[in-house]
C-alpha cells in the first residue's frame, strides 16, 4: 500500500501552505492540483512543490475545472506515479491534520475500503451550510437504499485508487462541488465498502469559500435527481445487497 496526499486548490495560497507542512510532516508526499488560481497562489504553489522536490508534486489545470475536476486530475497524477491509495484534503486548512494517522491507519487495515470523514464541527460552521446539507444526507440514504454513508459532503477521505480510477474513467461525474456526493454514492454502488471516521472540521482560517450558494446548489439538486433514476435502475441488486448483508 502507497498513500499520498491530493490537494486541490483554487486561491487558498495564505492556507495551503500549513497544509502541506503539516500533511508532509505526516509522512505523506502531496499531489498538489492548481485549479487555475491566480497569479499569487500559483507562486506560493510552485514555490512548494521547489521546496520539496522530492515530496510535492504540481498539477497545473490551465482553468479552473472546479473541486472534482481538479480532484480527477490529481487522483489520475497519484496513480501515474505508482500510489494505492490518495487521501483527498481540502486545501483551506478546515480538515484536522491530526488526523491523518488514523486515516491511513483504516485504509492500511482494509484496502478496499473508503475512509470517509464524518464531521464534527466547531462553532464556526455557518449554520446555513450545517443544515442544508441534511437535505443531501436524506438523497443519499434514499439513493443507496442505505445508512451506510453518514456524511457524503466531506472531502476529507481515502479512495482506493484502482477501483475510483475505474468509475471516473467510466462515466461522466460532476466536476464542482457535486462531485464528492457522487463519486461516493457511485462507488458505493459498485460495492465498495464505506468505513465512517468521525473528524473533528472547521471552517476555513483564510475566510474564503468556493461554494456558490445558487449554483452549486443548483448542480447538487440536479446530481440527486440524476442519481434518484439510476437508484431505480439499481433497485434490485440494492434490495438483493439489503436482504444478503
């Protein structure tokens, strides 16, 4: 088993720099994907990947393709270079770092498994966000037919990489913040088995976010109902799964 760290990353060049220290102080080397940020995030970041030769890898996407475009790009650069496993963390610094260990811990232990955070937050969390996304945790247990994913929205988790690699070269998956709800339920479809590792989240220490409130809510509404009919389509085999299990 080969782990390493994907970062995608779009204007979060105050943050991401602790980042990288603290997930290289883990042992882990880092894909770091430049989702086309501006000018002065993409120096700190090639100044990084300088630093660290050995440790930091730089994937540039000559525009911003969004979370799961840049997360794509970096899953695909991890598997070129030899890695089993890409542990996915946000490049704003809202994911405990501490927590790594664990993490690759469980993947160790079952390597056909994802580790999947399940946020604890902190007082920080906007409490529009907080509630909005249990309206996705209902889409997905009726999607799965399923309590088997406690919190499909975190991007702090471990994929393994041969299976993930599969289903994204597959079929067309939402490339902005839909994409860490579908690749999970999708994933899941095919059998593979979620283990659920509660993480302690804040939100972030630079102060921006990427989500766009009418948009990605838009795109996220729009997974849910794509995901609902191919759920019907599954209907037997998640009913065969329920009744085996």
């Amino acid at each position: 088993m080969k782990v390493c760290a994907v970062i995608p990353v779009y204007n979060h060049g105050e943050a991401v720099g602790a980042v990288v220290q603290a997930v290289r102080a883990h042992g882990l080397p880092c894909v770091l994907v430049d989702d086309g940020s501006e000018p002065g995030c993409a120096r700190v970041l090639d100044t990084l990947a300088q630093e660290d030769r050995s440790g930091v890898q730089l994937v540039r996407l000559p525009q911003n393709e969004g979370k799961g475009g840049a997360m794509m790009a970096g899953l695909r650069a991890a598997h070129a270079s030899g890695f089993s496993h890409a542990l996915q963390i946000d490049a704003d610094g809202q994911h405990d770092t501490g927590d790594i260990p664990r993490f690759v811990e469980l993947a160790s232990a079952s390597p056909g498994t994802l580790i999947c955070g399940t946020p604890v937050y902190d007082e920080s969390v906007p409490k529009g966000r907080l509630y909005g996304r249990y309206a996705t945790h209902i889409w997905v247990w009726i999607n799965t037919l399923s309590l088997a994913i406690r919190d499909s929205m975190c991007g702090f988790r471990v994929y393994p990489l041969e299976p993930t690699l599969a289903l994204i070269n597959s079929v067309s998956i939402g490339k902005r913040m839909d994409f860490d709800v579908e690749v999970l339920v999708r994933l899941y479809w095919r059998g593979m088995r979620v283990h659920n590792q509660p993480t302690r989240v804040r939100y972030p220490t630079d102060g921006i976010s990427h989500f766009d409130v009418l948009w990605d809510n838009v795109r996220i509404s729009g997974m849910h109902a794509r995901l609902f009919f191919g759920m019907l389509a599954r209907l037997p085999m998640l009913l065969w799964r329920k009744v085996t299990a």
